[in-house]
C-alpha cells in the first residue's frame, strides 16, 4: 500500500518558487532528478513527498559569455555545457567529460551536481560533487537567491544551500591556462584525461585531482592543485613555492613540491576516498601524490 502521493509543481518564476515553497517548506527541489536515483536504496529512486521541478525556469537554463567570465545557469545540462566547446574553461570540461556515463551527463545539471551533498542527510554522503574541484581552482562563484536576498559566495566557501535558498548562476573568471591535467579515480574508469599531455600511467580509486597551471615567457606565472573525495584538499603554500620558477622546472624544486604534499597529506585526516579503513585512506594519498609525481616529470628537468 502506498502510504503517500507524490506532489510535483512546476513554477515558471523565481516568485512562483517562494511562493510554492511557502505552501510546503519541505518541498525538495528538482532540476535533472538523477540525485534520487543516487539517494536511492538498491537503485530505487527515493523521492521526496513533495517537489517544486526547475523544468520550466528557463532563466535557469541560460549560458552567456563576456570578456571576463562565463555564466552558467544552474539549471544547464552537463552534456550541453561540455558540448559548447573552447567557451568552457578546459579544466571544467574535462571533468564533465568523466562526470558519470552519457545517460546521466544529458539529463544532470550543473546545478544540481553542485548541490548534491544536501540531498545525503537521509541517506549516503556522497562525497564532494565532480564539478566542485575545477569550481575550486577556477575561483567560481555562486549566485544564491531566497524570497528577500540574493548573495554571491566562492566556490570555495560553499558547503550547502540554506533552508529556502537556491543555486540561480555560476560565474566563473576566464584566464588563460597553459596546461590541464585532470584524474578522476574510478573503480569502473580509472582515466586520466590531459589537455596539453601525454596521457599518465592508470591508477583507479574515488576521488578526483586537477592540475592547472599558467606560464608567461617559460616564467611559472599560476598554479593550483585540488584534490577531493569526501574531502577538498588544496595546498596554497605549495602553490607559492612554484610562483616565479623558471620552467622546465629544476629538480629540487619539483623535489621540494612534491615534499610540500606529502607533509600536508600526512596531516590531513580524512580520506581522500571517504574509506574508513587506514589502509585505504593511505592509498589514496598514494595516489594523489603519484598524480602530482608523474606531472612534475613533465614540467621539470
């Protein structure tokens, strides 16, 4: 016997979503759906009572493109986003180009993959979302809106939405960057996918790594380093030590880099697969190091 009806609404407006979140507080909101089916217990959707549906917020839906950044609404598809082409920043793009299978990249949103970890309070965490890591080390930032306020946060600082709150757009800065290297740990993938390099030697467990770096007359002019399971893991001092060399780097730098992370990944403690056990949380340290190893043999002597 079913013990409840479904209730879907369906505002065409910013208006209509506070309104009908006033109705029911409790109403869940639904862009793409496919964090019910992850929420789900042995692949069983796991739907709220009530849900207010984005499918007819077309604000929501828009891509638009200026000297300084890209907006991406929170309601755009990852497929249609990865499919702009050279108007996605790359390092984004290589992470939606592993973000799940085809199936689940056309119907997901952007948005939604962003918010995902709010919809584990009931159930599993998932962990960080994909496109949380290139958000990071791109420096986006968020619009939120509720019924009285709109603010703005960085990638950075955005944990959840509050209670009566939405994604509305992702802003993110448009700079030039000389080299990508993105690896998502997968048990089904294991790939690493490269923009200007070489492909790596496999390595496969959850979690996910970005590597980005800019250089101006063979002078290292930026880089950032984020790794993520359950966990965000970026080391600015790291970053810093780098500013300035001269590439190709010279060994002892590239030597005292790598240093740099393991020091700070034997403080951290949380796994970077979200394993409770030691000897996976140490392994995907393992890796997370290898990752940045086998990048610093490209850049240095």
């Amino acid at each position: 016997m079913v013990d409840h009806l479904n209730r879907v609404m369906f505002p065409a407006s910013f208006q209509e979503i506070f309104s009908a979140w006033e109705l029911a507080p409790e109403a869940v909101l639904c862009s793409g759906g496919t964090g019910f089916m992850r929420a789900g217990k042995s692949g069983t959707p796991d739907f709220p009572q009530t849900i207010i549906s984005l499918d007819k917020m077309e604000e929501l839906k828009k891509i638009s493109r200026t000297e300084r950044y890209i907006e991406i609404g929170a309601a755009v598809k990852l497929n249609q986003l990865a499919k702009r082409g050279k108007i996605v920043p790359e390092a984004l793009s290589l992470c939606l180009s592993q973000a799940a299978d085809v199936q689940v990249r056309n119907q997901a949103t952007i948005g939604g993959n962003i918010c995902l970890p709010s919809l584990s309070s009931t159930n599993q965490s998932f962990g960080i979302p994909d496109v949380a890591i290139p958000m990071i080390a791109l420096d986006a930032q968020y619009e939120l809106r509720t019924a009285h306020a709109v603010r703005w946060i960085s990638a950075a600082r955005f944990s959840a939405a509050a209670q009566g709150e939405i994604l509305t757009r992702i802003r993110i800065p448009l700079e030039t960057w000389t080299f990508t290297w993105y690896k998502k740990f997968s048990n089904s993938t294991g790939s690493t996918v490269f923009g200007n390099a070489a492909s790596l030697a496999d390595d496969s467990n959850y979690g996910s790594a970005l590597f980005i770096m800019k250089s101006e007359k063979n002078i290292l002019a930026n880089l950032r380093v984020v790794c993520a399971g359950k966990t965000i893991f970026r080391d600015k001092s790291s970053e810093a030590m780098l500013l300035g060399k001269r590439l190709p780097l010279a060994r002892k730098d590239a030597d005292a880099f790598a240093d740099r992370w393991k020091s700070y990944l034997s403080g951290a403690g949380n796994s970077l697969d979200g394993a409770g056990e030691n000897t996976q949380e140490e392994l995907s340290k393992i890796r997370v190091i290898n990752f940045i190893n086998s990048i610093l043999r490209h850049i240095s002597d």
